[in-house]
C-alpha cells in the first residue's frame, strides 16, 4: 500500500471499481437480452411500413434492333474491344 494513501481512499477507489464491474456486467446481460428479444420480434412480425414484395422476378423485357443498329453497335463494340492494353486515349 502506498504510503500517501489512506485507508479511506483504498475502501472508496475499490468499491468504485467494484461498482463499475456489476455496472457494467449488467448492461452487457440487458443489452443481449434485449437484443435476443429485438431479433426474434423481427423475425416473427413483418414490417408494415415496407410494401410485399414479389417472389419472382419481372419478366425480361427486349427489342429487336434494325441492322443499321446492330451494325453501329458491332462498331461500338469493336472500337471500345480495340483499346484494351492501350492508354485509352483515341488515335495512339
């Protein structure tokens, strides 16, 4: 024991230290419980504040291309191919 410390101040500094163990030990259990309870209300209640979504996807939607547009995308696609490995910058 230190010899400027009384024994007052040892009892007081160890019941402070006592204290904040329980305190904090019954946080943890009051916030786990709680946390058990949080989860297992979720899981048994819908939220009513989303709307129900649908199981399957939408069906997919798609439009045929004129030649003139598949040949300006096969273009598109050829000049934006040839620039991997390049710096990506047009005529080098």
């Amino acid at each position: 024991m230190p010899a400027h410390v009384s024994t007052l101040q040892l009892i007081g500094m160890t019941a402070l230290t006592l204290a904040t163990v329980a305190w904090a030990v019954v946080v943890t259990r009051l916030l786990r419980r709680n946390r058990r309870e949080a989860l297992a209300w979720h899981a048994a209640r819908a939220l009513p504040a989303f709307p129900h979504q649908p199981k399957a996807a939408p069906p997919r939607e798609s439009v045929e291309l004129t030649p003139a547009e598949q040949d300006a995308f096969a273009g598109l696609v050829r000049r934006l191919g040839g620039r991997s490995g390049r710096s990506g910058r047009p005529g080098r």
